[in-house]
C-alpha cells in the first residue's frame, strides 16, 4: 500500500536552520526577495517570546551595571547623572499633580453647578496650580537639555574609544572572520552615531519614570473612585477597551500576545535583473570605477541597461528591509480592527444605559465621567507604555552587551611569554628563520597555500624567494611576522618557535613591506610617521626616510608637501543650492567665494602608483631609522618591493636597501632575478605551494632545474 502521506526530505543536521526543509521552513515570497522562515520544531510555548525577552534583559544586567560604574567614573558624569534624575523625577510627578488640579476642577464645577456659588479662593488656588505645573514642566524640559548634551557628549566619546581600541586589537584571521565582522557591526552600527550607552541610560530612567507615574496615577484614581458611585464599574471599562486597543493596534504579524518564540530565517533574491542592478549602482556610486566609466564611455551605456533591468524588475526592485517592513506593518481587516473604534465609546454607552435605567438619580455627573476615563485612559496607556519600555530595554541591554562583548573577542594568534631578543645587541647580526614541514592554509580555504615547507635561514642571510604567481612567497613572509599561524610544523626564529614569543617583541624586531601595501587616510607625515611608532614625532627622521625611499623629490612638489592628504578621511559640506545655477531672485549660484575663503580643495591629490610604492618603502625605512646600535630591527622582509619602480628608482633602492641593511637578514620576495639573486646567500624557487629548489645562484644554474630556465628566460630578454 502506497503511504498516505508522501516523505518528507529530513533535516541535514537536527536544530539547523535548512532552507530546503518544506515542513519546518515556511517560504514566503517578497517582490524580488525569498524569505524562509523556521517554523517551531516544538508547539510554541505560550508567551515565550515574552520570556526570553526578560531573559534577555537579566542577563544584560551586569553589563549594564558596569556600563553604569564606568560612566561613573568619568570626569563631570557622576554630578551631571544625578541632577538628570532629579529633574526627571520631577517630571515623572507633575502628570498626576496635575490630574489631582483637574480633579479638583471638577468637583469645584459640581458645586457650582448644584449650589450657584464658587469658591473663588480655591479656584484661584487651583487655577493657579495647574498653570505652576504647565511652567515647571517647561523649565524642567529646558533643565534636561542643558543636561542630556553635554553629558550625552562625553559618553559618546568615551564609547567611540572603547570601539575603537576594542577594533584595533584584533589580529587578521581574527578581523577577517565574517562572524566575528558581524559582531563588530552589530557593535558599531548604532553607536558611532547614536550612543548606546546614552540610549540606555534614556530608556532605564524612562521606564523608572513611568513606574512613578504609574503610582502616582494610580494614588489619583483611587482618590477619585472613592467617592463614586459605578466608578469602579467605569474605570474598568476603559482600561479594558484601552487594553483591547493595545493588542488591537500592535497586530497580528507582531505577534502581540508573545505566544511566538523569535523566529529564525534568512531571504535571498534569485532575481539576476535585480542583482544586475545592484551591480550597476555600484558601479555608478563608487569613486574606484569612476576612471574605467568615464575612460570607457561607459555613462549612456550603463543608463540603457540599468533602464532596461529596472524595467524588468518592475515595482518588485525593493531593498530587503523596505520590503520586510511593508509587509509586517500592511493593514489587514480583521475583526478586532473594526471593532476598535466603536468600543472606545463603550463607557459613554454604559453611562448613558445607566442613567436611563435609574433617570431619577443619574448615577454620576457627566464631568465626573469625563475625570473617571481621561484618570483610567491616562492610567492604562501609562502601563502600556511601562510594557513597552521592558521590551525596548530588554534590547538595549542586549545591544549594552555586545558593546562590552566586542573587546572580549579572543584573537586567534595568541601571544607568546618569552621577551625577544634576550640580547638586543645581538639584532644587528640579524635574527636565524627556519621552517621545519610547514604547512598552511588561508582560514576557511580548501587548498592549502603552503605544503610541508623547510629551509633555514641563518642570521645576517640575503634570502630571495622566487616563483610563478601564487606559488605562496607571500604566504611565507605573513607566516614569519605571524599575521597567520601555520596550519602544521612550526616556525623557529633564532632556535625558539615564534609561537612563544610575545608578538610585540617579534614584529618590533621586523621591517616588511607588503605587496598590496595600502596608504591610510591620513596626510603623508603621517603615512612614513606611522612606520615606526617609537619616533614617530621626530620630523626629521620622517623627512629622512622620506629621501631613502626616495619620495620626498615628489612630495616638496605637492602644494601642502608632507602635510598634503592623500584620501581626505573628512569631506567638505555644501548647501543644497546647485553650482551654476540662479537662484529664484536671481543670485547666481558660486561656490568659489566661500570655498576660495576656506582654502577647500576641489579635487584629491593623486599620486602615480611608483610614487605610491616610495611612500610605502619610505614607511618601512622609518623601522630602521635610528642608529645601528639602538635599532630594534633585525629582520627586513620585503614582498615585490619594485613592482612599480622605474629601473633607475629600483637600482638606486637596492642599493639603499644593501646599506641599510648592514650585516641582518632580510628576505625578498620577487619575480626578477636579476639584480637581487646575484647577491643573495640562499634562494628559494617556490611552484605548486612548495620549495622546489634552494641554494646559491650558481648552485641552482649548475643544477639546471626551472630556476635556471626561468633566469634563462629572463636573461634572453636583453640579449
Ligand atoms: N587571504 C587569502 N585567503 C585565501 N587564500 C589566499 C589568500 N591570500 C592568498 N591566498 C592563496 O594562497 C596561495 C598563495 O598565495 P601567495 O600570495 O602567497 O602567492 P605569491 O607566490 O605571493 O603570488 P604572487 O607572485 O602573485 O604575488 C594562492 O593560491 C592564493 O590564491
């Protein structure tokens, strides 16, 4: 017999989210998106959502409570902290004093009205209260402000920093972890502009505000039902219609009841039009492409496509977040939603039944009706809004955590306990390297990058590894200043493995320039400066390794010289009105008065990628500027130092570099032979992730392997 019920593919893993599994993957499509969402693998427990939300917001406690200490702790915030909860406090009370005037308004009006005659003292009395707590409410406003900026201020700042340095330790397989990126961004996103700390400080005085309120609410409710007859009966009619309404409003799809756990999904778009005009955007708005676009006259072309894509996609072409959003917040008619307005009316329909049921004695007056529903109203959305600060600071606490969590993320190369060298002397005869069976691969890779690796280099050697692209000459240079640590065998510098010596201590001992050296967003000072912390504010030595890199021809030249920004990390701010155009008055509008006045830049300084590669040499030459005998460094690595150097600027280079480098190590990575391999005391012929030959220039052409034939190659060229 055929079963009933056709089987279902099982999961791969139990409790993984598989976006293929039909039966616990709810599939819904959003324009151009695919969204999955995880049905619950058990039946929901009710209010569960709820609960972790309150979970949450325990365990974010002491993270809080240390958020709090450190704000604390700094200069001014203590005094400024409290004075915010004063005036706050103040604040939280003058809603019910002020219902407790309108109470007293009312029944004043009841008197009047049964006996013709007012109580002018009192109601002066109570006119005079309600406008004293209208004034106090607005100097308190203005009290909280001249508060809230300056310490909102301080927190930022302290918090930008405690960002920064928890980024700036991290390590490069460690950075590079999209995970450990996730986090950052988590982290970051929020509270480089807004502050998190600030936010939350907000949220929990709110929440504690409103509690106070609640009470005192509550104290004036009771003063006023007390005395009522069908109060009670009234006031729980409109706190449960408000009740009604606040379930109503939030919605099915938000889950208004708590009964759903979070849910777990993930949306892709399969969409190609939509992708493809990602694509286009990209290409558009990034400055990079600028040059091929203009160069490849690319504008109308690009216009017509992503014209042409647009079209295609159709209204569907929403970002995810847009779209998400327009389907969880989209009205829908339910039952709950049509009733919601005609029950707000329901304790005037009570009223009005009751006083036909008893006409002779209308059970209360129609002023006190109104006091009873706006106190019971006041009093509910007051609750409703206590529940709805939980949630925002059960989150907050939550975003508090990840703050702190960021600089507790471990990095993966760990440091070493062994000071290096023993003897700082002993650097200027360089340092020994030796690679016993390494192997590597890039973290997340397959294949591996370097393959059971040996050679030794021995203190005060001229290495050169050479070999085709993608051979891992780079690779081997990152191993041996431990940006990464070798998947198997072990690195030994100077006879100890490089895994035990403090990290600080080894790359002070080292000099690199890297291939895909980058210049950062700062003036080109501070480019060479930053190449050698520890002399970093003695000019000159900037200026002197400036001239062995043999850029500081070309920088003199440039307007601002060393001072001169090579990529502006801060861009100039215009009004709206565009250049060139007349304004309805006819003003002509032109910026060059105002940007003429702030000495503003119309376009970056750009450097030809040889005089980039200068400034890069000019960086590493600043490690080995002070003299021979307090250098730190006794290992110069080099990867592709020449790559875009003229022949004359790469001979004199070398030259440079052979002095500069006396009798320690140093280690070239190159794709030319000729000039480096001559000198070199042992080179390395790297193909296919291993050391396929070693020795001596002319060891390795007597041997007649495939360093020779590329040299060989190479040497025909000039022939
Ligand atoms: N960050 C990385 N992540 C993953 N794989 C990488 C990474 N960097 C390099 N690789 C891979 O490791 C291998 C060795 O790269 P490496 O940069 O060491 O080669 P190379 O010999 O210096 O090449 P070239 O001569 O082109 O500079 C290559 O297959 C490359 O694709």
């Amino acid at each position: 017999m055929k079963p009933k019920f056709k089987r279902r593919k099982p999961l791969a893993r139990p409790g993984v989210f598989d976006p293929t599994d039909t039966r616990h993957v709810k599939h819904t499509r959003m324009g151009v998106w695919d969204f999955y969402e995880e049905r619950p693998y058990n039946a929901p427990i009710p209010y569960s959502s709820r609960l972790e939300t309150y979970a949450q917001l325990f365990e974010g406690i002491p993270f809080a409570w240390r958020m709090m200490k450190d704000i604390c702790s700094m200069r001014r915030c203590l005094s400024l902290i409290c004075l915010y909860i004063l005036v706050e406090v103040a604040r939280s009370l003058i809603p019910a004093v002020s219902l407790w005037y309108s109470g007293q308004l009312v029944l004043l009006v009841e008197v009047a009205v049964e006996k013709r005659t007012v109580d002018k003292d009192i109601l002066l009395r109570v006119a005079g209260g309600r406008i004293a707590c209208t004034l106090a409410e607005r100097i308190l406003q203005y009290c909280r402000s001249r508060i809230t900026v300056p310490l909102n201020r301080s927190i930022k700042q302290y918090y930008s920093t405690h960002i920064f340095q928890a980024m700036a330790r991290l390590d490069l397989p460690t950075f590079e972890d999209p995970a450990v990126q996730r986090q950052l961004e988590s982290a970051w996103t929020t509270s480089w502009k807004s502050s998190i700390a600030w936010e939350t400080i907000e949220i929990t005085t709110n929440m504690f505000m409103t509690s106070i309120r609640l009470l005192s609410q509550l104290s004036v409710l009771i003063n006023i039902l007390r005395d009522q007859r069908d109060g009670p009966l009234l006031a729980i009619l409109s706190f449960s219609q408000c009740l009604f309404q606040w379930f109503s409003m939030r919605g099915p799809s938000l889950d208004p009841l708590g009964w759903l756990p979070p849910s777990l999904w993930a949306a892709t778009t399969k969409n190609q039009d939509y992708i493809r005009m990602q694509g286009y955007k990209h290409v558009v708005d990034n400055p990079l492409h600028r040059k091929e676009v203009v160069a490849g006259n690319l504008s109308e072309h690009l216009s017509h496509l992503y014209k042409d894509a647009s079209a295609r996609v159709g209204d569907d072409a929403m970002d995810f977040p847009e779209i998400r959003r327009a389907f969880l917040v989209r009205d829908r008619l339910t039952l709950t939603s049509i009733l919601r307005e005609p029950l707000r009316e329901l304790p005037q329909i009570v009223f009005t039944l009751r006083a036909i049921q008893y006409p002779i004695s209308i059970p209360i007056s129609l002023a006190s009706l109104t006091l009873i529903t706006q106190t019971a109203n006041s009093f509910s959305s007051t609750l409703f809004q206590l529940f709805g600060e939980s949630f925002s600071l059960s989150e907050q606490f939550a975003s508090v955590r990840k703050l702190y969590e960021i600089s507790m993320i471990p990095n993966r190369v760990v440091d070493g306990t062994i000071s290096f060298p023993e003897n700082q002397q002993t650097l200027k005869h360089g340092v020994s390297i030796e690679f016993r069976n390494v192997s590597f691969k890039y973290p997340g890779a397959d294949k591996y990058a370097l393959r059971d690796v040996s050679f030794t280099i021995c203190a005060g050697q001229l290495c050169v590894i050479v070999g085709v692209n993608g051979s891992g000459k780079s690779t081997i240079l990152k191993l041996i200043s431990r940006l990464y640590d070798p998947s198997e065998g072990t690195i030994l510098i100077d006879g100890q493995d490089i895994k035990t010596l403090k990290l600080r201590d080894l790359r002070r001992t080292m000099a690199i320039l890297f291939q895909d050296y980058t210049h950062f967003p700062l003036s080109i000072k501070d480019n060479i400066a930053l190449g050698n912390p520890d002399i970093a504010y003695d000019d000159d030595k900037v200026r002197e390794a400036a001239r062995l890199g043999g850029a500081d021809g070309f920088i003199d030249k440039l307007p601002d010289g060393f001072h001169t920004y090579l990529d502006r990390p801060v861009r100039d701010y215009y009004s709206a009105l565009p250049e060139g155009t007349t304004t309805l008055f006819g003003r002509q509008v032109d910026y060059s008065k105002v940007r003429g006045a702030g000495r503003m830049h119309t376009s970056e300084t750009s450097l030809s990628g040889g005089q980039m590669q200068r400034l890069a040499v000019a960086r590493t030459f600043m490690r080995s500027l002070v003299s021979e005998i307090e250098s730190p460094v006794g290992l110069l690595l080099f990867d592709e130092p020449s790559a875009s150097l003229d022949p004359t600027a790469e001979h004199d280079l070398f030259q440079r570099l052979r002095t500069l480098r006396g009798s320690k190590t140093m280690v070239f990575s190159s794709h030319r032979f000729g000039n480096l391999t001559r000198h070199a005391d042992l080179i390395l012929y790297m193909d296919d992730m291993e050391v396929q030959e070693a020795g001596t220039h002319d060891e390795l052409i007597a041997r007649n392997g495939e360093y020779a034939r590329v040299w060989s190659l190479q040497a025909e060229a000039f022939l």
